[in-house]
C-alpha cells in the first residue's frame, strides 16, 4: 500500500507499510532528495503499536504544509482483531515526527467492519473530509476543521458502496474532486 508523492519542498516521499506480524503493521517513509536515485533511511509515521491498514495514494501534505495519514486500526491493545477504527498521523516537519490526532473514529453502531481504509482530501474551504468504508451500505464522512487534528463524528452518506472502498482526487485546473466507487444503488445486495 504505497503513497508517492512530490512534497512542496520538492523532494519526492515514499510511504509504505511494513507488516511484521498479525498484530504489527505501520507506516514508513522515505525521502529522495535526487529524483528517486536514493532514498533516505525509513522514518516511523506510525508510533502507536498495532495493526494498521492505510491505501494506496492516500497520504496527502495540506496546503499548510502538514502531512496527513489516514489509517485504520484493526488491532486493539489486547491483541485481538476488531472493527476498525479511523484516526490519523500528522506531521509538521516534512515527516521527520509524527503525532497520531486526537480523535479516533468509531464506526456505526452494530458495524461488523467498523471504519476501513479512511481516506482524506483538503476541501476549498481549508477542511479536510474523511471517507470510509463500512458494511452499512454506504460510505462514512467525518470533517476536520484543524488540520486532520480533531473529527467530526462518522456519519452515513447517501454514498451508496458494499463495504469497499471509494477513492478520490483533486482535478488539476479545476478544484473539482473526482471520486471512483462501487455505486450499488441499482442492487444493493
């Protein structure tokens, strides 16, 4: 699950999740200085322990500058595997520290998935809009307005997906957001 990404500071970042075992799996990254002819040594954007899942191209840098990484825990602190629950990872230093926010995101009441590979994107107004998928039929919107640092509680959208994931982009040019999903509308079973 790889995110590249050219930084505003113009280095290139490659982030990766390294799976060590059923109960440890973390985000890494590594930074290019000479257009991907080497690499950095890896820094640890995960510190919390756990089993954490996050997508392909989902990590995203704010305008501010702020790196944003959303993930989903499925592993809680007693070893066993659970619903997930979405937060995210920041980092104000062009990755070189990382603080998970301070709001973890509990998915819907009788969920079986909880909230499953979270993804974000900064919204014209400076607000970031978390999607997630469930097993509720549709897609889940949380909205930060600090920076990815606290949520809004998940709520249901009229999104309407099985439990799999939605992506999406900003448009160059236009500021218009582009999202690619499993619509079931026609046959939700």
């Amino acid at each position: 699950s790889v995110s590249l990404m050219r930084l505003q500071t113009g280095e290139i970042a490659l982030l990766y999740l390294r799976k060590n075992a059923v109960d440890d799996c973390r985000e890494y990254m590594r930074i290019s200085t000479d257009e991907g002819a080497t690499w950095s040594e890896p820094t640890l954007c995960i510190p919390d322990e756990g089993y954490f899942v996050v997508n392909n191209d989902r990590v995203i840098q704010l305008k501010s500058g702020r790196l944003v990484v959303p993930a989903a825990r499925h592993v809680a602190p007693d070893g066993k595997w659970g619903p997930g629950v979405a937060m995210c990872f920041l980092s104000d230093d062009n990755g070189k520290t990382w603080r998970k926010s301070q709001t973890e995101l509990q998915g819907p009441a009788g969920s079986g998935s909880g909230l499953q590979e979270p993804g974000v994107i900064e919204l014209k107004d400076g607000r970031i809009m978390m999607l997630s998928r469930t097993d509720q039929g549709c897609q889940y919107r949380s909205f930060s307005g600090d920076g990815g640092v606290t949520w809004t509680p998940a709520e249901a959208t009229d999104i309407l997906s099985p439990c799999s994931p939605a992506t999406f982009e900003r448009i160059p040019g236009t500021g218009d957001i582009l999202m690619v999903w499993n619509d079931h509308s026609g046959d939700p079973t």
